[in-house]
C-alpha cells in the first residue's frame, strides 16, 4: 500500500512542478517586455534560421540543440497557462489529491 501512496505523491510533486512552470510562463511572457525576450530567444535560438554550419558538424550540434530549447520555450509561452493550471488542479482533484 505504500508504495501507492508512494506513486501519488510523486506524481501530486510532479504536477504542482508542471503547475508552478506554468505560472512562471505566464507571468514572464504575459507582457510586451516578455515578447522582446521571446522575439531575442527565437532569433539567437536559429528558429528562422538554418542551424547547419558547413564542415563543422560539432557547431551543427550545438545549433540544434539551442533551436530545439527555443522551440520548447515557444511553445511554453505561447501556451493558454490558465486551462493549463486547470487542468492540473482537475487532474488532482479526480485522483482525490489536494492542492
């Protein structure tokens, strides 16, 4: 039995966790100073670039991996937090777990 209560309190950490990201998200990116970030991040992040650097196959790497984290905080800050948060706390409720 322990080790489902075990599983829930994991997963209760891992939601407030996704919840509190959100809010994060929101309140960072909720502005026109958020956007200048955003548009900063978008541009230094080769998201309307190619990241392919001829003969140099290690700075290809590195390209794509600073897209794809620019492409991940997109998504983030272009995402509707409140139904987000709400469906956390619904997900929450329905598994009996408080907030």
């Amino acid at each position: 039995m322990s080790d489902i209560v075990e599983k829930f309190d994991q997963m209760r950490s891992i939601l407030l966790r996704r919840k509190t990201v959100h809010r994060s998200y929101a309140k960072v990116f909720g502005d026109g100073e958020g956007d200048v970030v955003l548009n900063h991040i978008l541009d230094a992040g080769y998201v309307t670039k190619s990241t392919f650097v001829a003969n140099d196959p290690e700075q290809t790497i590195l390209n794509e991996g600073s897209r794809r984290l620019a492409l991940s905080i997109l998504r983030m800050a272009k995402t509707n937090h409140k139904e987000v948060i709400l469906q956390i706390e619904r997900n929450l409720q329905e598994q009996g777990m408080q907030l």
